[in-house]
C-alpha cells in the first residue's frame, strides 16, 4: 500500500493554444521562487522548449507529464519525483498543452490538459485570452467548467485585457474566482520561429530577463490566491518514480572508473528529459555533456554517445566547422561507439544538412523541408538493435520540418503508424530510422522513464564498450 503525499500544486490551462500559458506559467512559478518558495516546474505533453522556460524560472530542471509517453501509471509518480528532486518543492506549478481537453487525435482526450488534472488530483486555473472578446469569456469559461465534472476548474486569469473598463467587463461574466487581470504587454512576448518558441538556452537568457514579467504578474496575478488553490490539492496515494536501473557491481567496472556517456548540449541541442540524464547516472554511468559546435573533443573515456533534440538546422554552421569534434565523431561511431541519436541527432550523423557537411557516420541527407511534421504515435521495431528488439511496440512523437533521404537505412529502427498522430499501421505505415548493434537513430523522441528497457539496453553496450 502507498503512503500519502502532499504536495500543493496547480495547473494551467486553457482554451486553446496562444492563450498565454507559458508567459504567465514562467512568470507565475519565477514571482513564487522569488518570494521564497521552491518551486518546481512541470509541462504537459512532449514539449522541450517551454520545461527550458521553467527551469530558468525555478532553478531546477524543467519537467514533462505525458501519459502517452509514459503511460497514465507513471504520470503522478514522475509529478512527486521532480517536486522532490533536487530538493522538495513547495508548490508545483504545471503548465497545460494545447486547450484544455485537447489531447492526442482520436482517444477521447487521452494525454489532454484535462486527463493529466485527473490524474494528478490537481485542481486547474484557467488563463484565458481577452483581447478579442468582452463577455463571452464567461460562457467559455462557465462551458469548461461544466463540460466534465471530474475536472476542478477553480479560478481563471484574465490575460491581454485591454483596460480596466475592459477587465471589469469581462470580469463581471465569469461565475468563478478571478484571480488575475493581466494587461496585454508584448515586451514580455517569447519569440518564435518554425518550429515554436525559441528554447530559452539557445536565447543564453538568464534569470534576471525575467524581471520585466514577474513585475507583470507581481501587479496583477493574485498570488496568495493561486497559492490557495495549489494547498486545496488533496495528498496522492501513489510512490515517488525513482530510475528502476541499478548501478554495476564492482566486479563489472574498474575500481574507480564510472563509464562516460557524452550528452549533446549548448545551443544547438536542448532538448532532452530531465530523467534520462538520472537514469543513466542511476545505472553507474558519469554524464558529460558536451557542446558540438565548441567542444574540440570527446571527453577522456568516452563509452556512449547520446545526441538528442534540438535546431541543428540553425547551428549548422558552427557545427561544421567544428572539424576535429565531426572528425573524431566519425571515426568513433564508425568504430562501434554505443550511440543514440534523436531527431536533431540524427540529422547531425547524415552526411550533410542543407548541403553543409556533418558527420557523415549515416549515408544519408537532411534538408528543411516546407511541410512541418508533427506526429505522436505508437511505433513497432523493425530490427534488432542497440535499443530494441523486433516487434516491440513504443509510444513517441516527431516534431520537425525536415526530410532525411533515403528515410531508412538497411535496418530500419520503426514502423510508424501512419496519420499525422499515428492513427493505425496501414499500408501507409512507414519504416525510418538507421540502425545497428552500437546505433540507433530515427526521428523518433522516446521518454526512457517510460521504456526502461531501452535505457538499459544502452547502458549495457557503454559498459560493455
């Protein structure tokens, strides 16, 4: 039987995407840390970019909760691990995806805002965009309280209000407690490109940039209010998720010598979960992360190689001309260097991107491409590899605007389900993804809390190597 834990927390959700949610989460969660609270920061779904906002708003890693991902039994007991790792957190501040009952195409909602609140027991605020509408904020807002009673709506911010005439107008609509009037302030904006938001490490922003809008929410967020809401959330009866993978015995390593995996990092890779990196210190291993458009080369010791998301297509250059690192990169994967490569890691072992050379360890080409792909499907393995065994099944998703040619190598890493979120393996279900004994790379981001086999796969090679 599990022990109750409390933990006050709170989600942020609203009707649609653009509403605002990342902007005032950030500021929410830095305006709480900077009135002495630990705070931690928590993501719904498979976003990279915005758990980087809160990690600069919190001080602590930024985190996902995705029951696709992950499946539902994990998503409370990931909420308790981050809210106690570095350090226990006073309060949780989770930001919602999308609106609030959007959730992956064709399953009811499944992976939404919504179904993570239920999940979690967490009681919702509501931010809703009020530059285009006076009253009829408040049947939205009364139509997603009242559209699923398991879900506690318990108070709304108003974002983008005009005036206070304006506020007052909108405020007067709504049948449950405001707790903010926030004024529309384009300075405090976060710019976008292709593919969304721009990560705030590739920006280099430090906490200080986010003065202007914890002024913003200071003035107009009611945060005793907010903080009132996140204690009503009742103690969940479920454990901390810890890393399942364990250290080697002594008798497998040398005495003394933690096996090094190198983690892509810097600008041009930022994207990663926070419980990859605590999976591998877990299972023994000594994490380096390493900077491909600066680092001159590998760390000393190097036995795995992870490169995982990120805009290489906006760094291509620098990574080019980082010869001696492409070089040794070559030369080692070549050689059998355990290796896992997602999406922007992948792109980064073709031969060129967008005619400029990279490593050339896959015989394949990246280029931009005008179509966006946004996939979140279920995946079967096509061959054995250094992650995967043939016919296992894994939930993922894709997110980019580039095509890799050819798409597969002689042993493909994936069947996807085709559809634009993996509805059905059809005769348009695909094979992508390059892959060997020491290899694996696809477009395909994975969540390793949730395949654990796959991050115990990779351990073994590293040590093995």
């Amino acid at each position: 039987m599990s022990a109750s834990h409390a933990l006050a927390r709170v989600l942020l959700a609203a009707p649609s995407t653009g509403a605002g949610k990342t902007t005032l989460a950030t500021g929410v969660m830095a305006a709480l840390r900077r009135r002495g609270l630990e705070v931690s920061g928590h993501k719904v779904g498979p976003d990279y970019i915005d758990p980087g906002y809160h990690a600069l708003a919190t001080g602590r890693p930024g985190r996902n909760l995705d029951p696709h991902l992950v499946g539902e039994e994990r998503v409370a007991p990931l909420l308790l691990h981050g809210a106690s790792t570095p350090r226990p957190a006073d309060v949780a501040v989770i930001e919602g995806v999308m609106g609030l009952f959007d959730g992956r195409v064709g399953t009811d909602g499944f992976a939404s805002s919504a179904h993570v609140a239920t999940l979690t027991r967490t009681p919702v605020v509501l931010v809703v965009d009020c530059a285009r509408a006076s009253r009829t904020v408040g049947a939205v807002v009364h139509g997603l309280v009242t559209y699923d009673p398991s879900v506690q709506v318990a108070g709304v911010i108003l974002n983008r209000v005009g005036s206070p005439r304006h506020a007052a107008e909108v405020a007067s609509s709504v049948r449950v407690p405001v707790l903010g009037q926030v004024p529309r302030d384009e300075s405090v904006a976060t710019p976008s490109r292709h593919l969304g938001l721009v990560p705030a490490a590739e920006r280099g922003m430090v906490e200080a940039e986010l003065d202007p809008l914890v002024a913003l929410v200071e003035a107009h967020v009611d945060l005793d209010a907010v903080l009132d809401v996140a204690r009503s959330a009742p103690e969940l009866e479920v454990e901390p998720w810890s890393p399942p993978l364990a250290p080697p015995r002594p008798a497998q390593t040398r005495a003394g010598a933690l096996p090094v995996v190198a983690v892509a990092g810097g600008r041009a890779f930022t994207f990663r979960y926070a419980e990859t990196e605590e999976l591998l210190r877990a299972a023994g291993c000594d994490v380096v992360v390493l900077d491909p458009t600066s680092a001159p080369a590998l760390p000393a010791g190097v036995a795995g190689l992870y490169l995982g998301g990120g805009f290489p297509e906006v760094h291509v250059n620098a990574l080019a001309e980082n010869v001696s690192l492409v070089g040794q990169l070559r030369d080692a994967v070549r050689s059998g260097l355990p290796t896992v490569a997602e999406c922007a890691g992948l792109l980064y072992l073709c031969r060129t991107l967008d005619g400029v050379s990279m490593i050339g360890a896959i015989d394949a080409d990246a280029a931009m491409h005008e179509r966006l792909t946004l996939r979140y499907p279920e995946a079967v393995a096509v061959s054995d590899s250094l992650l995967t065994r043939v016919g296992e099944s894994v939930t993922g998703h894709e997110f980019h605007r580039t095509r890799v040619t050819p798409t597969a190598g002689a042993a493909p890493a994936w069947r996807v389900a085709d559809g634009p979120h993996g509805a059905g393996f059809g005769a348009g279900g695909g094979v992508e993804g390059f892959t060997s004994p020491t290899l694996h790379a696809s477009y395909l981001h994975t969540h390793w809390a949730g395949q654990p086999q796959m991050a115990q796969r990779f351990v073994e090679a590293v040590r093995a190597w």
